[in-house]
C-alpha cells in the first residue's frame, strides 16, 4: 500500500532535516577547535633550567664523601658517609680545614644533617636511627628511629624535610621528630627518583638528584619541579678516582650573604655559585 506525504508532512521534514544539519555543522566546528588548542598546547609548561657561574672555589677533604651539608654562623656543617669513615665535622669555609669532629661507629653509614636550635640532627642509611647532637660540641645526645633509609635532611621553621631516595619527601614535627606530612616529587608529571641532598632555598627546597649533574628546585606546597639548575661541567668528575661513586652532592645556603655553596662525595673543591636565568625565546 502507498502512502501519499501531504506538503505540511514535507516541509516539516525539511525543517528538521536542516535544523540537524545546522547543529553538526556547529558540533563539528567546536570539535575542531577544541582538537586544535589540545594539539596546539603542550601538556606541561617547559621547566625553566638555570644556568651559573662560580664565583669561588674553596678547599674540600677528598676524603670526605659528602652527604650532608650546610653553613652556620661562618662555618661549614658536614656529614660524611662510609662504614668505617662516617663523621659529622665543623669547617672552615676559606681553608676547608676540619675544626671539630666526632666520628661515628664503625658499622654505622651517616647520612644527612640538618641544624635545629642548639641540636645537630643526623640520619643514618640503613640503620633506621638518627643520632642527635649537641650543635656546640658534636657530642651525641640521643637516639631516634624512622623506618625506611635516610639520605637527607633540611628545615624550615618547626619542620624538617627528609629524603630517602624515593619520590616522597617526608615531613617530620622538628620538636618531635615524628613523621607529619608527604610530598610527592614530580616535574612534567613524572616522579622524581632518587632525591638526594636537600636545602631550604627562599621557600623552595633544592634537591640533589643521585648520579645527576642537576639540582631540582622544588615548590614545597606542591611537590612541584619549578627549575632545573643545571651544573654539568662544575667538576670533571671522570678524572676522580671513583667517578661512579664521588658525584655532586651537597648544597649549602648563607641566607645572610645569599650565598650558594654546592660540592660532590670526595671533590676536591667546595664551589660558591651564582644561578644564571634561564634566556627567554624569542619568537
């Protein structure tokens, strides 16, 4: 049977058809600039990198491999790590000579340093126990413990920021020295692994990465990587004796004099640096 359409039947028809056709034309036109910003758009905003350049060179133990660093009232606070060989000392910045010193244990692998009041805080690798001193003398007052490995150590009012070599920055009540708080490490969205030698920077904290020639600058409230200083070419470190093992690690800050201080595990040079700005493109 065949069914004759009336005219209104038609033009209805009609209508809609083109009111469809209308709204894809629109659909397919806010698709295509949408595509087109995503496409056009990188997913992160470039991490700017810092250059430096020195501006002194001072003396450093080549046998001492770093891992703890920071500067106090004129002179240099460091740890030093190896079974056997570990310390926390007191140096003279300009002679690089060793002024007061306690070693630890034989069995024992220091790690990272950090001042708090009249305290010196120690971490140790493996151990799972910090040592704390009596910042004057460098005699030992107590223990501690914390799971985990302990690599670094900085602070900043009543927190102290420790790394273990992970992505995840601990927080730690300066008082108590109980864990409080994570911060997740990324840049470009990514963990950052193997987070070193730590120091609270003018709100930021600067990280050691273990086996690289960068700092990363990091945004506390955020675990952010904001900038990259990169320091290839500091020290030849294929010309010490174990280039695997003696790599840069150590970074010092005089707040006061706003000075910058970085060396490496074994270097025969402490170096004060200058950050250079990264260049702007230009289109």
């Amino acid at each position: 049977m065949r069914v004759t359409v009336g005219p209104w039947r038609m033009a209805a028809r009609e209508s809609v058809s083109a009111a469809l056709r209308k709204t894809l034309r629109r659909g397919v036109g806010c698709w295509a600039v949408l595509m087109a910003l995503m496409l056009s758009a990188p997913l992160h905003a470039a991490i700017p990198v810092y250059g430096y350049t020195i501006v002194h060179r001072y003396p450093h133990d080549t046998n001492a491999f770093t891992e703890g660093l920071f500067y106090r009232d004129g002179f240099l606070y460091e740890s030093t790590g190896m079974e056997g060989a570990s310390s926390v000392r007191k140096v003279e910045l300009r002679s690089g000579k060793v002024v007061q010193q306690t070693l630890l244990p034989p069995k024992i692998f220091g790690e990272g340093i950090v001042a708090w009041k009249d305290r010196l805080i120690q971490l140790t690798w493996r151990q799972h126990i910090g040592l704390v001193y009596d910042l004057a003398s460098l005699k030992p007052i107590r223990l501690f413990r914390y799971p985990g490995e302990g690599w670094a150590l900085t602070s900043h009012e009543d927190r102290l920021y420790m790394s273990d070599g992970t992505p995840d920055l601990r927080v730690l009540d300066a008082n108590t020295l109980q864990q409080v708080g994570t911060i997740h490490v990324t840049a470009d969205g990514k963990p950052v692994h193997n987070l070193n030698e730590l120091e609270w920077v003018d709100g930021q904290l600067f990280a050691n990465i273990w086996q690289a020639s960068r700092i990363a600058r990091i945004d506390p409230a955020t675990g952010h990587v904001v900038g990259w200083i990169e320091l290839k070419g500091l020290l030849d470190v294929s010309k010490l004796p174990n280039p695997e093992d003696d790599v840069l690690n150590g970074i010092a800050w005089d707040a006061e004099h706003r000075r910058l201080f970085v060396t490496g595990k074994c270097w025969p040079t402490l170096f004060e640096i200058r950050l250079v700005a990264p260049r702007k493109q230009s289109r």
